[in-house]
C-alpha cells in the first residue's frame, strides 16, 4: 500500500466568489503549491495529478504542475465528476484520494489515514459523511472501479459537478467509512470543530489565511491541531468566522 495512492488534486482558475483563488500568494507560495507540498507529506501517495480544464485561463495550472513535477489532467470544466474519473484511470492506482484547489491547509495525516482505511476494501472514505473537522481540510478517497461506476451511472448534473452526492444518495451500494477528527488525532486532542472556517472562497477567507500565515514561520507544514489551537487563542485575527458555506458538498 505505501506509496500506492494517486491524489487528484481538483483545480480551476473560475470562481465566481474569488477569481484565480487558487493561483493567490500565501506566504510567497500558490494556493495550489501550498497543497501540492502538504500532500507531499503524506507517507503513503506515489503519484499527484491536477485536475484541470480546457480553459486558456487554466493554462496557468498547467505550467505550475509543470515547475512543481506532478501531473496534470485537462477535461471539462462542468463534468468534475468525468475529469477527476479520467484524471485516476491514468494512474496505475487501484485507489485516489481527492483534494480540491481551494482548501490550502489538507492535512497530511488525514490522507494517510484514508490510505490506510483502503486496506479494508472501502469504496468511499471521507471525513464528511459525519463532519467532525474544520470546512476546508477535506479528503475523499475512492475505489477507481466505484469512480467508473459513479461515472457511467451519474446523469444527475449535480452528481457530475460535486462527484460525492452519488456515493451518498447511494450509499447503500458502496461500502462506505467515515474519518473523524479523533480517528487521526486522539480521543483526548482535537474532537468536533466542524464550526471552523478553513477553506477559501471570500475575501475573508484569504486575509484571515494571510493573518495565519504572519503568526507561524512556516504555515504550509501546520497540522490541524495547531491550526485549531491558533483559531482558538487569537479569533481577533479569523475574520471568516461569520462566512456561510456556499454548499455542504
């Protein structure tokens, strides 16, 4: 299993809240670098591709996939469902775990612990199915053969753009796990903070990273746990606290 997962790593330049949000600086690095790197922590991943378009604006991507050495899938810009199911039956991977380009603090430790949860023949791990962690660190990992079932079956135009409704209007035809926090951190650390703001969608979202960023030395190599701590002591600084979540998916 150690380095037998494929990450596909979800990226478009449109955004209809904060254009090229994956593209912005934090910390002198992309949004998308800084996912790039943490997933590179992981001890069990082998190969990353960016899911991208056919878009010219995300040409951008490409050349930082390029420059970064990780591989680089172009498809439709409505059927994510359709690319990231292409980008995975590139690799030689029996199992991928999905990230998406605007949630830039993906935890590591979470996506080893989906890797490993792969050894029970799951074919869909997530640490949404029952949230317990901040919005915005999220993984979902899939079965490549449940991805090809998904993806002939789904005709759905919501299942085609957000890939995880079908496995969970459908769950009782996959054999699905869910990840807690407390799974990967301990009983006695981190439990629910599902209340915690950690993607990136808003201008708040992008100064309050910025704000994070000007407190640690390096913030690309933070894991959940402190980031949660940080949030905790200082919320004069977190001012996305009061942003919606535009969708739960």
């Amino acid at each position: 299993m150690k380095n037998s997962i494929t990450v596909v790593v979800q990226a478009r330049m449109a955004s209809t809240r904060l254009p090229g949000k994956v593209m912005l600086p934090l910390d002198g690095s992309p949004v998308l670098e800084h996912i790039i790197q943490r997933v590179r922590l992981s001890e069990y991943v082998g190969d990353i591709v960016i899911a991208t378009t056919f878009d010219k604006s995300d040409d951008i991507i490409a050349e930082l996939a390029d420059r970064l050495d990780v591989g680089v899938f172009r498809g439709s810009s409505d059927d994510v469902l359709g690319r990231v199911t292409q980008a995975a039956l590139q690799s030689s991977s029996e199992w991928v775990i999905r990230v998406t380009g605007d949630n830039p603090f993906v935890d590591p430790r979470l996506i080893d612990h989906i890797s490993m949860s792969f050894e029970e023949n799951h074919d869909y791990v997530s640490n949404k199915l029952d949230r317990t962690w901040p919005v915005g660190i999220d993984a979902d990992g899939f079965s490549v053969s449940s991805l090809e079932e998904a993806s002939e079956a789904s005709v759905n135009p919501l299942d085609r753009e957000h890939i995880t409704p079908y496995y969970i209007r459908n769950r009782s035809d996959f054999d699905t796990h869910n990840v807690c926090v407390s799974d990967v951190y301990g009983q006695d650390s981190v439990q629910n903070v599902s209340d915690i703001r950690l993607t990136l969608d808003e201008a708040k979202d992008y100064i309050t990273y910025q704000n994070l960023c000007s407190d640690f030395e390096n913030v690309m190599y933070i894991d959940t746990k402190t980031l949660v701590q940080y949030i905790d002591q200082n919320p004069e600084n977190i001012i996305n606290a009061s942003v919606t979540q535009r969708t739960k998916y």
